[in-house]
C-alpha cells in the first residue's frame, strides 16, 4: 500500500518510496511496477501525475483527481510557481548556502532516445538555491583524504529540468550519496557497507502550492523512509533535518 500524505476531491499526495517509477518509461522497459496503476488500484479511481520524481528519489509525489485540477495545478508547474523542497546527503561540505546557476540540456527525448553529440539537445537555464543544516567528519579514508566529509542540505529547485538536482551536485563536486550516474563509487559502497545504505540520498521532503479549488496555500510534507532515517541518526542529525 502507498503511503497517502494528502487527499481531497481535486488532489491525492503520496509519499513515493525509493525505486519506484512514477509511470511506464521507455528507459525502464523491464520495470512492471508504477506509482500511477499502485495509487489508481488502491483508491479505486483515475490519477493524473503533477510532475516527476526521478526513479531513485523519495517523497511527495502530488496527482490531480480531475482534468481541470491537473490543468491548474500543471500551469503552476510550468510557470514555476510550485516551491519545491529536498533533502540529500552529499559528498564533502559545501558552502553554507549558494544558487548553482548552471545550464542543463535533456538527456532524452519524449520516447526515452538519448541525446547525442549528433543530435544535441539545446542547453536550457537551470537554478538550484541550497542550504547546509549540518556537516560531520569521520576519521576515515574512504576516498585519497586521511578524513571524509559529508553534509546534509536543503535543495530548492528554481526550475524542473531533467536529473537537475543531481547533475546541479555534480557540477559543484558534492554529488549526492548514492547516485550511481553522477556520484562517486567509493562513497556509494562506503555508505552500503557502513549503514547498509542502497538508495540514492535525494528525498522531496515538502511541496507548496496553490490549491486549484479555493486559492489557499497549500503544504503537504513527507516523513523520511527508514533506510534514510537510519543515516540521518547514525549522524547525529535527526534534531537537525525536520527543521529545514
């Protein structure tokens, strides 16, 4: 069963867990499982997905009930006006806040073809803003240091570009713990060893909008998977990633 966050007559909210597609991909053919059928046959009716999470990503996924709701909520989408916010473990300290502002092309079209050098995909703006909550040492060479850093931070994507938290990482050198296309291996398996840990470190943690019927703000948030959890506290961090 999905974990319903949020439900009315115009929108449901689940908190989708780790590994699980939000509809059927070109890029997943071998994949039976998704969000959309899982949320349809437990409620018992129709569900239009909002927006995306990528596959590895946790979190508040939102789907409208009816047509004129996913048209209204969908232009707030596209207009941007949906805030947007995300917890990851990342590879070393990064400021304590900063706007990555960093041009980002797709990397595949809408039947799931990649792009290639080609048939280039255009380059389209893409802004990250983001906050370090907390940071720690261990007194271990996981990678070529005598120590390793990693942080937790708070992610507010500006625009929805595809992977863009991820590659948004990578491109300032703290990739996201986990990620096995834009990470680094040897955290990766240090955090599988250690903690266990076989998940990408990316959760959507709150969505706010503007509710389609009445026009009030609305928050809806997502309680952290127990693989997710379990790093937070062995990190001492649990005090820390509720209050983002």
């Amino acid at each position: 069963m999905l974990d319903i966050l949020y439900r009315d007559d115009q929108l449901i909210a689940i908190n989708k867990p780790a590994g699980l597609l939000v509809h059927r991909s070109n890029i997943d053919r071998h994949e039976t499982r998704f969000a959309v059928q899982l949320l349809r046959d437990q409620i018992g009716c129709r569900v239009l997905p909002l927006h995306r999470l990528d596959k590895p990503t946790s979190g508040v996924l939102l789907f409208a009930l009816d047509p004129v709701s996913a048209k209204t909520v969908g232009l707030q989408f596209e207009r941007n006006l949906v805030q947007k916010h995300y917890l990851a473990v990342v590879r070393g300290w990064p400021p304590e806040s900063a706007v990555i502002d960093h041009p980002l092309s797709r990397q595949f079209d809408d039947y799931g073809r990649r792009f290639n050098a080609d048939n280039p995909a255009e380059q389209l703006p893409a802004v990250t803003e983001y906050r370090r909550l907390a940071c720690i040492e261990l007194k271990e060479a996981v990678d070529r240091y005598p120590t390793s850093r990693y942080a937790l931070i708070e992610l507010i994507p500006k625009t929805g570009r595809q992977h863009q938290l991820r590659r948004h990482l990578k491109h300032i050198s703290h990739p996201i713990i986990g990620d096995a296309n834009w990470g680094k291996g040897v955290h990766n398996r240090f955090f599988q060893q250690r903690f266990d840990c076989h998940r990408l470190l990316l959760t959507s943690i709150r969505l706010e909008l503007q509710h389609p019927q009445t026009g009030c703000a609305l928050s809806i948030t997502a309680p952290l998977e127990d693989n997710f959890t379990h790093v937070i506290r062995a990190f001492g961090w649990d005090s820390i990633h509720g209050k983002p």
